[in-house]
C-alpha cells in the first residue's frame, strides 16, 4: 500500500501551541478540624472530621491529614518507632455522606505502607521521610523515625482512597460536603514498635484535613457547571479498595475464599502476615510481609483461573508473581508500578501475593476490570510447605468505582 509521505515540524516551532489562559478564581488552603475531640488514642479511638466544599471546589488531589504523634510514655528506655511511616496506627478510614458509605479501607496502615513501597519512585524517599516520618529506605528497612520518652513528632500524610484521589486528579464538585472517619488501632502493641514491654502509651493529636479550596469567579462557567448538577447531576471515577482476611497454616493445597462482588475488579493483593507477629510489640506488624512456606500461587475467579497457569515460588524463581505485584499495583492509566523491592527483600519481609486483572492500562477508561457480582467464587489457590506458620492472609481487592453528587446534594458510590 502506498502512503503519502508527511512532515511535521518538531515541537520547539510549533509556535501556535501557546497555553491556555486559566479560568479566573480564588483559591484558600482551608482546614477541617476533628469535631468529637482533639486527642486519640486505643481506648478513644473514633476520629470525624467533617469536610464542607459549600464555598466551592476541593482540590482533593493536594489534600492531607495532619496529626501529632505524642509518646506518652516518660522513662527512659520506652521510646516507639513509626512501623514504617506515621499512619501505623490507622486501623480503618470511612467516607460518609447523610449516613451513606461512601468508600471503606480496613487495615489502612497495612495497605498505606504497601502504596508507599510499590508505587512511589525514588524521589519519593526524601519527602516521606520530612513529611510522614517513613524510612530513608523503602527497601533496606521497615522502621521509621523513632520518638522519645515524652517527646512528639508531626506528621502529614496523604490518605489513600480513591474518593480523595480520583482518576485524572478531578476535584470534588462545589456542593460536596461529607465526614472522614479514622479509627486508631485498638491494639496498641500493633502500632508502632516499642523499645519495652507494656509501655505503649501514645496519643494521636489535633489531627486536621488540610485540602484547597477553589472559587470560580466566572459567571458563564459557574452557569455551564450549575446547568449540568441540576440536568443530570455530575460523577467522577477513582480506585477503591475492599478488604478480605483469612488465616492459613501448614503444608499442603490451601484455599482462601474472597468473596468480593465488584463490577470491575481490577486486581487482587495479598499480603501474608505471621499471626503471631501481628501484636508483638517488637515486630514490624504493619510493614513486614512474607511468601515463607508458599511454592505455588494463583487467583481462581469465577471458574478461571488468573493467570492461566500457577505461579511457582522459590528462593531463585519468583519472577512472574514479582511481575503480577508490579502491575496490580500500577497506577491508573499505567502498565507497571515504580517499586522499591529488590530480589532479596521480595523472599524476605517484602513478599506479597497479586495479580493484575484490567483488561486495558489506558487513563482514559474506566470499568476495564473483571465484573464479579454473578456470584460465583473467587478464591486464592496455594501450596505450602511445613515451613508456613500460622499466618494472617489480608487480600486488598481494587476496584473502580464511580461517585455522583445530585442536584440536591446528595453523594451516592457505585463499585
């Protein structure tokens, strides 16, 4: 076939590409204060903190949390340490509107660590460590920074929910008014790791949402936008993250059942814990992971098995359950996370379970995963050796969902 040969210039000429003129508006750093108290704890443990965008437009995206850790203990010798960054001790995270869930993350901590460790290059350590107190290391070490007898340390941290971080950064419509609910770790030996036994008094401080706050001041824009909420109302997309927990122990096939029912489920992770490990005041709880005693892995998911053949697990072949972490993890829109797992720490304490279930990596589509809410069973598949240990499976199941704010304010998820 013939084909007319073109040309085009580079796009250092390409002089009628100018920027586009911003829309004219006002933008404030607004604050949200918690508003059933200002200090936390394992016995105190409910944090809601009301979020109003009435004003305006919440740029989500550049949101955070902001807290103080406190160690209450005074003696020397009773210092803790962040297992891994400061949001070791989130036990849950909810976002709620009018009493309408509106997405739900269990083992938050666990699952922030993973992000942190699968999805941020390196240019990210600086700042999480100045920020959220995590490692110089994603890969060399769990421990963050330590905090003293008496003493305390700030923290700001990034909440990972899909609702704050949508697909393509999209800020919250004007309007948009819910409540975050956090809840600390009841168990307070799981938190952080602490330099003695039965010391493990600590507070979570003042803890504030910080998130920009945009006004438009054009009146033919603001017109379009209100023409469009009271037609059909507006919706945004993001990833949302549903947790399942099932223990598993000693040699042989060993099958875990995830009941998840998604209409576009887009990946599966697991992470394998020692269940003993998880409320060892000297452990890494919240960061170390394992795939000790697993030789075999693989997602059954209506009937069919991802990926087609079983992955084999040992010390030198690990590499397509490495691959499968790496693109479970990716970010929307990308074929591959930035890790910070190298070999030796992947059959070590950086071990995980995963598969990659979107059927396109492409930012402009959503729904690009497996719709399970026919009902059939979804199940992890291992062989294990004598060497697994009673062990605390937590499987992370990523799905897309999408969230619509109606004409008269009310917020609604669909997943």
């Amino acid at each position: 076939m013939d084909q007319q040969q073109t040309v085009a210039l580079p796009q250092s000429m390409r002089y009628s590409m100018a920027s586009l003129k911003g829309v004219s508006a006002e933008t404030t750093l607004r604050q949200f204060a918690s508003s059933n108290g200002s200090e936390f704890s394992p016995t105190i443990n409910e944090i809601r903190i009301p979020v109003s965008g009435a004003n305006g437009f919440l740029d989500v995206a550049k949101s955070y949390l902001y807290f103080v850790i406190k160690n209450k203990n005074a003696d020397a010798g009773e210092k803790l340490t962040l297992d891994s960054d400061g949001l070791c001790w989130l036990d849950s995270i909810r976002i709620e509107s009018q009493g309408v869930l509106l997405e739900r993350l269990d083992r938050a901590a666990l699952y922030q660590n993973l992000k942190a460790r699968w999805q941020k290059d390196i240019t990210h350590v600086h700042s999480h460590e100045s920020k959220a107190g995590g490692p110089l290391s994603f890969d060399g070490a769990n421990a963050g920074e330590s905090i003293d007898e008496a003493k305390e340390r700030g923290i700001c941290c990034q909440l990972p929910l899909g609702f704050l971080h949508s697909h393509h950064g999209k800020a919250l419509p004007a309007g948009t008014q819910f409540d975050i609910v956090l809840r600390v770790n009841p168990t307070a030996a799981s938190c952080f790791v602490w330099e003695k036994a039965d010391k493990y008094a600590f507070t979570i401080t003042n803890p504030r949402f910080y998130c920009p706050l945009y006004r438009v001041e054009n009146r033919e824009v603001m017109s379009e936008y209100a023409q469009v909420l009271s037609t059909r109302g507006i919706s945004w997309d993001g990833t949302c993250v549903k947790t399942y927990v099932q223990p598993v122990s000693g040699s042989g096939p060993k099958t875990l059942q995830i009941n998840d029912r998604s209409r576009s489920l887009k990946g599966l992770i697991s992470a394998k814990r020692v269940t003993a490990d998880l409320t060892d005041r000297a452990k890494h709880s919240q960061s170390s992971t394992n795939i000790t005693g697993i030789t075999q892995v693989v997602y059954n998911i209506a009937g069919r098995n991802m990926p087609q053949d079983p992955m084999q697990v040992t010390t030198t072949d690990y590499c397509r359950l490495y691959d499968e972490c790496a693109k479970a993890f990716a970010p929307h829109g990308e074929t591959h996370a930035k890790p910070h797992v190298k070999a030796s720490a992947f059959v070590g304490d950086r071990g995980m379970m995963a598969v990659d279930l979107r059927r396109f990596s492409d930012e402009r589509l959503t729904d690009v995963g497996i719709d399970t809410t026919g009902g059939s069973p979804n199940v992890l598949e291992l062989v294990c050796t004598g060497d697994n240990v009673a062990s605390d499976v937590t499987t992370y199941a990523l799905c897309d969902c999408t969230w619509t704010i109606q004409p008269n304010g009310v917020l609604s998820a669909s997943m």
